[in-house]
C-alpha cells in the first residue's frame, strides 16, 4: 500500500510515532559561487553528520530574497550568475553540544575539496563570514525566505500560467552534476523563470517554474522538458523521478523509464488484482498511454486580477466554513476561471453553452450564496489570495448592474435597483436602527408564549418561500436592544467626575470613545441569557468606571454603521457613504484620534480599518474590546478568578487575523475563569445575517464544537458570532466584556486618583507607546510625573 498513491486503496486512518524536539538550534546560510562548490560543502556536511537539515538554493531562487534576507548574507546582494547558497541548521540538546555541531560542520566545510564561500568567484570570502545564527527572530528570516520561494515564484508567474513542481532525487554525490544539467535544460526549452531548491542531504531537488498551455507548441515544449528530465535524471545520474511527492500523471509515462519493463510488468498485475475495473485513481503510475503527460491539460485562464496567481494548492480549504456544504475557495475560483472562459469564446457550442447556463446557475448557492466572506482563505493561502473579498466584488457587479451574471444575482433580478435600494437602507439607517429592536421584542413575546418549535418551523417556511431572504429563527436569537443616548455616559463608580477629566501633562483628559455598533445597538440579551446583564455600552461603562476613565458615545449614534451589511452584500456605494459617516463622527468625538476609541463588535472595527482611514491619528486610536481592555484597563483593575466557571471562547475571524490577539483572547479569559476553552473551529460562518439565512452554512462550520462538559458558557467580541456559535454549543455566547465585568474591582486608590492618571500619549505621526507604563500604580500611589 505504502507508495501506491492510492492507486490499490486507500488509507483511512494514520498514527504516527513523534520524535523529541531539541532545544537548541541554530542557522546559517552559505553562499557559494557556483552549485558544484555548494553541493561538494553537502557531501562534506553529510558526512560529518553535523547538520540536522541542509536546503539548497539555485541563483534564480536567490535573486527572489528580500532585502531583509540580503542583509544578512555577505555578498548576496552582489553575487554572480550560477552562484547557489545552502540553509543549513544545526540541533543540540545543550548549548555546548549545539555548539560542537557547528564547530564541526564549519570545519567540514573548510577542509572539503573544491570548497569556496562567498558569491563571487574571485576573492573568496571565509566561513567566518557566514556565522550560525541563534537568534529565532534572525533565523526565521533564514526559513521564511526558504519555506515562501514556492509562493513567491508562484505568485509572480505570468497570468494564464500555472505552477508546476517536479521531484526529483539522486545520490548525494551525484546532486551537483544533476542540478547543473536541470538547470541547462530548462533554459535550453525557454523557461526563464524556473528555480531549483531542495533537501540538499538527502539529494533531493524541486524544480519550479510556470508553465502555459495556450498553444501546441506550449505544450510541445512541456512534453519535451520532462522527456529530457527523465533522461537526465534516470539514465544520467541514477536517480528517481520522485523524491517525496507523488508520482502523478506527469510522470507516469516515464515509469518504466524508470523501473525497466520488467517491473513495470509486475506493477500492472498487481493493479489488475487489487482494482479490476481501474476504479482508484486510474492513470497514475500506471498508464498505458506514453503521451498521457501531454492530455488533457487544464489551462489557467484569465479570470480576475484577485484570483488569476491562484495556484490551485488548497492550503485554503481547511479554513473554509463552506467546504462541507459546497464548495471551496480553490474550487470557486477554478469554477470562475471555467465560467469565465467559457463566457470568452467567440462562438460556443451547444455543449458548452449548456455547460456555461449549468454553472451560472449553480455558482449562485455554490459560489456566492454560501462563501461567507470572511478573509480566513487569506490567512492560509499562500499568494494571499482573498477568495471573499473577490466574491463580495462579484455581488457588487451584480447589484450594481454591471455584470447580470456576477454575484448572487442572475440575469433576471440583476439591476441598478440593488444599489438603489442599498442606498435608501443606508440614507434612512435610523429607521432600521429603531424597527429591528422593536421586531426582536415582538418575536420573543411569541417566543415566550409558543416556545422554540413553532417560530423554528414558521420561520423556515418563510426562508424557502422568500428565497433566502426571511432568516430562521433559533433560540439563541436576542430580544431588541435599547437606544443608546450619545454624549458622555456615567461610569461606575459613581464617584467618579462626570465633569471632563482633567488634562494631564500630555494634555489628553482620561477619556475614551465608545461605540456601541449598530448590532450591539439593536440586539440585547436571549432569552434566558441571565449573565447578560445591560448592553455593552452599560457593560464598557462599568469597567471604565473601575479604570479611572469617562466614556463618551458619538453624535447622532442611531443612524451610525459601519457599512459592513452593505459591503457583504455587495452594495459598495451605500458601505462607503455609512463607513465616511462613522469615520466623521469618530473623529470628531476622540478629538481627531487624541482620544482612544473601541469598536465593541471587532469585524466592525475591521470594517472600518478596511475602508480607507487616512488619517494615522484615527487609525492608531482604534480598539477592540480584548486589546483596549488588556492595554488600559486591565492595569488598573484587580482580577479574582470566578470559582467553579470554566468558560468557551470564540475568536471572531477579523480578530483571528490580527497577530496576538488570539493569545490576548485567551490569556484575558483565564484572569476570569478557572479555564478557558477555545472553540476550535476557524470560522463560524455566520457572516452576519447569512448563517440564520443559511443555516447550513453555520451548522456545517460548527460541526466540530466539542467543548468540556464543565463548560458553563462562552465569550466572544462579534454579536452575530454570539448567536451562531451559541445555537451550535448550546451554550450562551455574550461579549467578553461582561465575563471581565464579573471578575474584577477597581484597585485600591485608583478612582480617587482618576484625575492625575496620565492618558496615553500620542506621537507626532499618530502612533501610540505600549501600555506597559500606563496606570503602573499600586495601593493608591501616584505614578511617576515622567512616563519611561
């Protein structure tokens, strides 16, 4: 089984036996003047068995590295043409054995015959001038560089192109020559942008490069370069056309190229018994047909500037909430690429307009209805390659009227209506504000008198009758909110001043801008939600009270959003005129940025940071609830843990792709509770309203919640998450600002000191210093009149 690429069957569940990770580490990377000086220093580090990895980079590879790279290899940036450098790493499980690794496999390298460092090929330099490198931060810059050329080169291969690795391998000794002769075929076939890495000590090469098949003579070409490589390879240097990926189809022709015919003969048999019928996997490794590595080639067409560098990897898809209900990313954008190719040709047959109508009307539930547009893709691929931001493009095209066949929109409802009537939401968003409170409320009364059942099935109905429009109702769904008055707002304590703070020596009263969203603003606690104990403005108001601090709410709060029910949508016009409002207000009421300002609903503050801030004061001031509480509040309140309260998180997925905050989330909540449990899924799905329109979509996302059973209830900063993630565990999810509320007091003195607590300050170009000096007072005492 092992090895036949499941051409006999398949492998449904695997163990594996770990190894120990060593402490101590350390990198360097070599550069040499030519391959055949880098590849007689991996002989002579092989043998010395010193280094736990060695990689090799060709000079093409090396012309890719960023200047953060370059800066720390002597000679990079200036090195010849044919130069190569190796990555080399060393382990030991102390210091002093880490550093008789190094010693040795820089004595190994110096007494190797034909060795020269450096990247010219006159004025060698010494080993001394590529020392081991025990710094992580420096070293990940070494393994950054090596684990990204595959994107890189990937991500700036001409459009129409797709991305093609081979695997070879040979005996170490024979790498240099191998690589050498690889390298000369490539150019001798006209690819100018191929690259040869590698796991150097076990003489393994990857070969890289963007390969068309627009054209016969296209393909011709591909024929011929891996017609030679087999040559090479097999014949020349006794290797095998795979190292350690599959054989695929590419290569299966050469198989008996490889193995002789004898074997090959065996092979078919064994295939014969196991699979009959050439059920499993068919074509690959056995194949009958010498040119099967020339058919049926899948082209790469021109779709859109946002996918056109996706390399079909599917490192996305385990991201993806959608995966189990229709489809993926990659499979989304290869879908587009069909359609989009099929909506080019000139002339179409009867076969592919059927084709074409089938996928059209198929992309609007698989494609558009179920992505939930959430950026996770991006955090995974490895060309950043933002699968939701091109369908949200997609849904504008169509609500706009520009493309009838884009988006959620078919030929049929496709106008400039959808933009109209976005803008008419957006022009008279307080009316929306003040009816969905009011909707909730009559909801829940029913809620109350009929129980769950009866509200599940209406609304169900409704959804199939409305087509997607109605939501369904679950019981984690929220009575209305309450209005929220702007202005500043009473703390608590109620001894603080609600008087504006006195300037402190930065001449920043110890103000903070709040802005309860417009969610938080129409929804309140679910029924039975005995925790949820006011709105998160009340709940903001407590803690800041406990901090020292005044909140203030924006003007004319009622008719502010975002823009993101109107982005997610497609209608881009009416997100930009509401997000422009919000951006106003928000200046206006933190003194142009001088004021902090938190986002009580984190995809909000994404939102907002997406769309366009200018001005660096506004986007320096900006906070989620976790980041502001850990930087300005939780120094100045004084944390006991809740007896008995084992606690779930969910990371909302903006805050997901924010580096830290994850860990922040985390370490917040176990100040709080005796455990903190995160969900473990990437993305709930609910994408705002769309996982109570799609409910499969949330169910799906969430179907590997498996919390404790000790597990009390759940915290998160994204309301809609809240609803979605709660119906899933059925436990209530609320924001983690009433779970912080729960847990903590003022510490002593710092009420009374409210006054001369400094504010934070804030630099020349907007930027605001860590918080780690900021309220630094214990029992009362004042801090320092000079930050440090």
């Amino acid at each position: 089984m092992v090895g036949s690429e499941g051409t006999l069957g398949f492998i449904s569940n695997v163990t594996y036996n770990t190894v120990p990770e060593v402490p101590h580490k350390a990198s360097a990377f070599v550069l040499f003047p030519s391959i055949n000086s880098a590849c007689d220093a991996v002989k002579a580090l092989k043998a010395s068995k010193a280094a736990s990895a060695v990689e090799l980079c060709d000079y093409s590879s090396l012309r890719l590295a960023k200047q953060e790279f370059v800066s720390l290899v002597a000679e990079l940036g200036q090195a010849d043409e044919g130069a190569a450098g190796l990555l080399i790493e060393v382990k030991g499980a102390t210091k002093a054995e880490l550093q008789e690794c190094i010693n040795t496999a820089q004595q190994a390298m110096q007494e190797a015959a034909g060795v020269q460092f450096g990247g010219k090929r006159v004025n060698p330099l010494s080993i001394e001038s590529y020392p081991f490198r025990h710094d992580p931060k420096e070293t990940k810059i070494f393994w950054d560089f090596r684990k990204g050329l595959i994107p890189i080169i990937g991500g700036s291969r001409s459009v129409g192109t797709s991305m093609m690795i081979e695997d070879v391998v040979c005996p170490v000794e024979n790498l240099a020559g191998m690589t050498a002769d690889l390298v000369q075929l490539f150019k001798d076939c006209g690819y100018t942008d191929a690259s040869a890495v590698g796991h150097a000590l076990e003489g393994n090469l990857h070969l890289v490069f963007a390969q068309g098949f627009r054209t016969p003579e296209e393909v011709a070409t591909f024929g011929r370069l891996l017609k030679g490589m087999a040559e090479i390879v097999v014949h020349k240097y006794d290797g095998s056309l795979k190292g350690e990926h599959g054989t695929g189809r590419n290569m299966a022709p050469f198989v008996e190229v490889e193995w002789g015919a004898r074997a090959t003969a065996i092979m078919r048999r064994i295939k014969q018994v196991f699979d009959p019928h050439n059920l499993l996997n068919p074509g690959v490794i056995i194949n009958n047909d010498p040119n099967a590595h020339m058919m049926f080639l899948k082209p790469s067409p021109p779709a859109a500037s946002l996918i056109d560098n996706c390399m079909e990897c599917g490192y996305c898809e385990a991201y993806c909430p959608s995966r189990d209900v229709t489809i993926t990313p990659r499979q989304r954008i290869q879908t587009y690429r069909e359609i989009s190719r099929l909506r080019a040709l000139p002339q179409r047959t009867q076969d592919q307009q059927k084709r074409l109508s089938i996928m059209e009307e198929t992309w609007q539930y698989d494609g558009d209805s179920t992505c939930a547009a959430d950026g996770m893709c991006a955090t995974r691929c490895p060309v950043n390659i933002n699968t939701g931001e091109f369908t949200k493009q997609l849904r504008t095209l169509a609500v706009d009227g520009q493309d009838p066949a884009a988006g959620a929109a078919s030929a049929a409802s496709s106008s400039s209506w959808g933009s109209k009537l976005a803008m008419f939401g957006a022009n008279h968003f307080k009316a929306i504000n003040n009816g969905v409170p009011f909707l909730l409320n009559t909801v829940d009364v029913f809620h109350g008198i009929l129980g769950p059942r009866p509200l599940e099935v209406v609304s169900s109905t409704l959804n199939k009758w409305t087509n997607r429009i109605v939501p369904v109702w679950n019981p984690y769904i929220p009575k209305g909110g309450h209005t929220v008055k702007p202005g500043l707002h009473p703390t608590v304590p109620a001894s603080l001043p609600t008087q504006p703070a006195r300037a402190t020596q930065s001449g920043i009263p110890r103000q903070v801008v709040f802005l309860p969203t417009c969610v938080n603003r129409m929804m309140g606690a679910a029924r039975g939600d005995n925790r949820y104990k006011g709105s998160t403005l009340e709940v903001f108001g407590r803690l800041a009270g406990k901090a020292g601090y005044q909140v203030i709410v924006p003007e004319d709060v009622s008719g502010l959003c975002c823009g993101m029910m109107f982005d997610s949508r497609g209608g881009k016009k009416a997100a930009g005129l509401k997000s422009s409002e919000l951006i106003t207000a928000l200046s206006q009421a933190s003194q142009m940025g001088k004021l902090p300002i938190v986002i009580d609903n984190s995809p909000c503050l994404a939102q907002l940071k997406a769309a366009g801030l200018n001005q660096d004061e506004m986007r320096f001031s900006l906070y989620e609830p976790v980041s502001f509480t850990t930087l300005f509040l939780a120094p100045a309140l004084e944390f006991e843990r809740i007896k008995g309260r084992h606690v779930a998180l969910h990371v909302p997925c903006t805050s997901k792709q924010v580096p830290g905050l994850s860990e922040k989330f985390v370490e917040l909540a176990e100040k709080c509770a005796e455990s903190a449990t995160p969900t473990g899924i990437p993305c709930c799905g609910m994408a705002g309203d769309r996982g109570l329109r799609f409910p499969e979509l949330t169910a799906s996302a969430c179907q590997h919640i498996d919390l404790p059973a000790n597990v009390t209830d759940g915290y998160s900063t994204s309301r809609t998450c809240e609803i979605g993630v709660s119906n899933a565990a059925n436990r209530y999810f609320r924001s983690i600002l009433f779970l912080v509320d729960e847990a903590t007091k003022p510490k002593a003195g710092v009420v009374e000191a409210a006054g001369e607590l400094p504010q934070q300050e804030v630099g020349q170009d907007g930027s605001r210093p860590s918080l780690t000096n900021v309220h630094e007072m214990s029992g009362g005492q004042k801090p320092a009149n000079k930050q440090t």
